[in-house]
C-alpha cells in the first residue's frame, strides 16, 4: 500500500495547529498559540472563535509549505470533533470538511482525548499495548487503558477539577498570570517543596479529585495575608514547589494504584500537564523504582497539537473509519 498522507487539523481550544503526516512519520507540526487570553485570566470563547478564523488558513499553509506537501498529495483530512469550545471546534470542523469537498477526499473524526492518549506513538521507542496512560490536560485528568490505537478503556478520572485547572488556579490565588502551570513549573525549581503542606484528597478507587486542595491552598495564603501582606511575594518559590509537589503526588499515588490493579506496567502521560517538570521527574523515579518502562511525549506533542490528531486520524484511516459529512462538533464526548 503507498503511504498515506494525511492533513489534521486542531482548534478545540485557544491553539490553531495544522500537521502534516506521512503514515505515522510527522513531516511538519506548526501551532499558533492565542496570547490574547492571557490578559483576561483564562480563555475567552468567542475571542477563541474568532482567532482560529483568523489563523485557519494561515497556519495550515504553514504546514503544507513546511512538509513540501501540496493539497492534491493528501489522501484525507483529520480533524477534533470533540471535546472542546464549540464555537473553536467549528472552525476546524468546517475548513476540514470544506476542503474535503473540494479535494474530493474523506474526513476523520478524532476525539481530542484519544489524541493525547496516542501522542505518545508519535516517537520510537512506542510503547506497546495495552499501555496505561495519565492524560492530565486544562479540562481533564484520566487514566486509561490503551488496548490498540482504537481501542481505549477509561479506568479512572477527575471528579471535579482537572489537574491543569489545579495549577492554572492555585497559580492565580499565588498572583500569577494565565496559564499559570507554566510559572509554577517555573518557579518550583527555585524552591523547596516540604516548606508547606496542603490536603491531598481521600478519593477511593482511581478517580481524582482537585477541589478540596485548592480551598486549603486558599484558606492557607488568607489566613498568611491577614498576618503578612507580603506573604506570598517572599514565599513564592517555595510556595510553588508545594502546590507542585502536591499535585504531582495526586497524580502519582493513583498511577502507582492503576498499575498495581491492571498489572500493565507500560506507563505513558499526556496532555499539557505532561510537559510539566516534576511529574516528568516523579514518572522517571517512580518507573526505575517499580520496574515500569515510561513513556513521555516530546514537549511540542504534550500542549494541544495537530500531530496528535493526525496519529490518530492515520490510525483510524488503516481502519477506513471514516466521518459522514453531516457529523457535528460535539463540545462534550467520551471515546
Ligand atoms: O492539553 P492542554 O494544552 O490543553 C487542554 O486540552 O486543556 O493543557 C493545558 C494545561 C493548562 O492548564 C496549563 O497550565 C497546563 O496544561 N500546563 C502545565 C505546564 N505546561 C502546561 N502545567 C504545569 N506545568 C507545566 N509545565
Ligand atoms: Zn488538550
């Protein structure tokens, strides 16, 4: 069979990328990240909307000029149904199946999540199935099952607040700016994590759950401001370690349960929070320790990217598991 080139396409949230693949091989992986939102303090939907239209064109060029591709080479187009901003889906709903039409080649759908999930395919050493997988993104945190590269199992996820809304939060109650994950990461290499201690949850099973740190984390800083209005500019460093420290221990314990309780000791992460530097060093660690085989996506592939969605489209392809053009944006779904 000749290869298989594929377009794909990602716009669920604030990051336009466009990729270009040639079977799993990434030619090119171009993103444009949205800063408008940062001066806002999260993302603004409309203002999401309204920047994809903008950068659509603009970005998928960029990827084809980057691949040498031209647009009568593709064979299809992949691009995130679900989940996500509805009105940021759309954009790379629409482009995808216009230009299809035109094209006159097939679309495929790729759920956002299942995409993090086979980032970590993107590079050799692949881990092999079934593989276990902490995908902890802006608006999620699981731990899944990957079978086959269409075939998942979801075992375990958060209750309330994700893992990145976890940092994103706690940063901005610590003054900083948005995305705050970044800055904690940032500033947690200054510092020392067992200066302070906030409340892990007591969550049976392996679901998560963020709330209930993030109050003590507010209670703490209000009950230190009323005594020292400069608490948290000289603490910052240390301050940050913490949070980090705590929620990478979150994270961590539960991954320790799922690998005890499925006894796959393939263990991969992914999503935004991946790129983050102590649970990169708690999964290295914690794998030598317990004899797993880890896996982390290259830091482009672990924020929101077009290549994801393009792995997982060539995937889909081989299963001629292609999307009808009347199928909708959904901002909510599960694989
Ligand atoms: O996967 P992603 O790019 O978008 C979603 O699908 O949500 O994840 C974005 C999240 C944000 O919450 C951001 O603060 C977090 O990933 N993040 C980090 C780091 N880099 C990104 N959190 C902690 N440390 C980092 N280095
Ligand atoms: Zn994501």
């Amino acid at each position: 069979m000749p290869p298989i080139k594929l377009l794909a396409i990602e716009s669920s949230c604030d990051e336009t990328s466009a990729a270009v693949l040639n079977n799993e091989l990434v030619l090119s992986n171009e993103t444009y990240t949205q800063a408008v939102h940062e001066q806002y303090g999260g993302v603004v939907p409309e203002a999401a909307s309204r920047l994809h239209i903008k950068n659509i064109v603009p970005v998928v060029d960029a990827a084809l000029k980057k691949a040498n591709t031209q647009l009568e080479d593709l064979d299809a187009i992949a691009y995130t149904q679900s989940p996500g901003l509805m009105g940021s889906l759309l954009v790379g709903v629409h482009f995808a199946k216009g230009l299809s039409q035109v094209l006159n080649i097939p679309t495929i759908a790729v759920q956002h999540l299942h995409a993090h999930v086979l980032s970590n395919l993107i590079k050799e050493p692949r881990p092999p199935f079934p593989f276990l997988c902490l995908t902890v993104s802006g608006g999620h945190t699981q731990i899944i099952i990957c079978k086959s590269p269409t075939d998942l199992e979801l075992i375990g996820q958060t209750l309330d607040d994700a893992a990145g809304e976890a940092f994103d939060k706690t940063a901005k109650l610590l003054g900083l700016d948005y995305p705050g994950g970044p800055l904690v990461d940032k500033y947690a290499r200054e510092g020392d994590h067992t200066i302070f201690t906030f409340n892990k949850p007591k969550i049976d099973g392996l679901d998560f759950s963020f709330s209930g740190f993030k109050t003590s984390v507010l209670y703490f800083l209000q009950k230190e401001m009323r005594k020292d209005q400069q608490f948290i500019i000289d603490n910052r460093n240390d301050l940050c370690a913490s949070v980090q420290h705590t929620i990478v221990e979150i994270l961590m314990e539960k991954l320790v349960k799922a690998v005890k309780e499925t006894g796959i000791k393939h263990v991969c992460i992914a999503g935004g929070v991946s790129a983050n530097s102590g649970l990169r060093t708690a999964l290295q660690i914690e794998g030598e320790k317990r004899d797993w085989t880890t896996y982390i996506p290259n830091f482009e592939y672990c924020t929101d990217n077009a290549a994801m969605i393009g792995i997982t489209g060539y995937y889909k392809f081989l299963e001629k598991d292609f999307a009808c053009l009347d199928l909708a944006a959904s901002p909510r779904s599960n694989f």
